[in-house]
C-alpha cells in the first residue's frame, strides 16, 4: 500500500512533486511493481486524481473517507480503515515521499518480514553520534567522553516501509490499544538515502542530488 493524500502543510502536493522527471507517487509504484515481491500493489488516496495515476500504471486504487486525509488523520486511522476493507494475511506500507528507498531494499524488508515472524516491522535508520531527549543522555553520559564509534547507536524511525500482519493489527484496534506497535514488533535498519523522507522543498532538493549518484533508484 502507497499512501498518497492531496494536502500537504509544509510541501503542497508533495506526491506529485517530480523527481528526475518522475512523479514521487509514480516513482513508488513502479518501485512496488519492478520489487515483484507483492500479489498486489494498491494506492491509498481520498483524492480520486491518484486513481487516475494508479489505473494508469496498472495498480488498485482505495479511495479512503475524506476525514482520514486531513492533517489531524493519523496513519493508524487510515491503514485500519484499508485492512477492515481487504482480506489480506499482511500489508507492506512503502511511502512515495521516501524516494531514495531502492527495489532491492523492499525486497530485503520483505524478505525480513516474511522470515522474521514479525507482527510488526519497522525501518530505521541508525544514528551513531550522541543523542539526547527533553536535555537528557540517550546513548551516552555526561560522566565520560565515548568516542563516537563505540556509542551504541539510537534507531531512528523512518517509515519509509513498514510491515504489518493484519490480524494483529485489527485485533489491537478492536481492543483499543495502539495498533501501529501491535504484537512482536522487529527493527529493520536502512540506508541513510532509503531513510531520507521528502518534507519540505529542501528535502526534494537534496533527494534530487542523491538521485544522480545512485544507479537502482
């Protein structure tokens, strides 16, 4: 599934947004397509124009309820929303905006997913430099100086492919606890350009620089 709304607050229709000539929303499906790891390639839209772009490039399309598209939509609302519709065993949930995740990435993660026994599967990116929360140590201390190679390193949520079983999942929302971390929750870690995730202008721009350099986009 390629979640794909029309608003944006800080990118204005960033799913259309072209890179290296090529829609972010195209992009992804044809990622999805060439992974050939999926029975099936859906795009999860309110706006009927991704619709058209999904018929087009041969995938579904769902069209979800225009109040799980607004920004106060969470992505928890809308994959249980698209699980209650389709009978499925999991769903794979691949963002355009990540644009620099490459197809034998998604088949690895898939390949993680299947093998691993995961309820849940998220991507990371491992960040190997001092991190702190709310001015408090995470991975370090304020006693000593760790040279940074020796840090254990803080796993960043990316989202840029994520993987659920969808029985836990519903099961967990029935039950009114999250269902985003529902069950054995796994940790698959990403390259720092797969992790890249386009918010802003400056995001698409230095995903464009990146482009250039790698030969499986």
């Amino acid at each position: 599934m390629i979640p794909a709304r029309m608003g944006s607050q800080r990118l204005s229709k960033k799913n259309l947004r072209t890179l290296g000539g090529v829609p972010l929303i195209t992009r992804a499906i044809r990622k999805c397509q060439t992974a050939g790891v999926f029975d099936e390639v859906w795009v999860n839209s309110e706006a009927a124009e991704f619709g058209e772009i999904a018929q087009s490039e041969g995938v579904r399309f769902h069209q979800r309820p225009a109040q799980l598209a607004d920004h106060v939509a969470t992505s928890e609302q809308y994959v249980e929303e698209f699980l209650r519709q389709h009978e499925c065993e999991c769903l794979l949930q691949i963002h355009s905006i990540a644009p620099l995740l490459s197809v034998q990435e998604i088949r690895d993660f898939v390949g993680a997913f299947r093998s691993g026994g995961h309820d849940t599967l998220l991507s990371y990116e491992a960040i190997q430099i001092e991190c702190a929360l709310n001015g408090r140590p995470v991975n370090f201390d304020f006693d000593r100086k760790t040279n940074s190679q020796d840090l254990s390193p803080v796993q960043r949520i990316t989202w840029s492919i994520t993987g659920w079983r969808r029985v836990t999942y519903l099961a967990a929302a029935a039950a009114g606890r999250c269902a985003t971390y529902s069950g054995h929750v796994g940790f698959y870690e990403l390259s720092r350009n797969a992790a890249h995730v386009v918010k802003t202008a400056q995001d698409l721009d230095f995903a464009e620089a990146i482009l250039k350099t790698q030969t499986d986009d």
